[in-house]
C-alpha cells in the first residue's frame, strides 16, 4: 500500500484467517477502509491474471 509499511499480502492473510475488517484498522493504525479494499481488489486482479495447472490425476496414479 502506498505511503504504508505494511505489505498487501499481510492484509489479505489476515482476511483470509478471518479477521474482520475493523480489527485490521484498530491494529494497523493509519489505514483506511479504502486501504483494505485496494488490497482486495489488487489481490483479485493478481489471481485473474494467474493461471495454474491442476493436473487431473494424482501424481504416481
């Protein structure tokens, strides 16, 4: 985030863990809600643009 210490993924981890949004802002002072939204949206557009292979069958099978 810019203007910020604190690493994009840091947040979404701790969204992902299910911290709640207004915990996230107690904990990290000088983000805004605005802040975790962008973080949201950044993770999401970095996962679209990412495509993984998944093999069908179990490696060995």
């Amino acid at each position: 985030m810019r203007g910020h210490r604190i690493w994009v993924s840091l947040i979404l981890d701790l969204l992902a863990a299910g911290e709640s949004v207004e915990t996230i802002l107690e904990d990290y002072l000088g983000i805004s809600r605005e802040d975790v939204q962008a973080c949201i949206a950044y993770g999401s557009e970095m996962a679209r643009e990412r495509f993984v292979e998944i093999p069908l069958e179990p490696a060995g099978a």
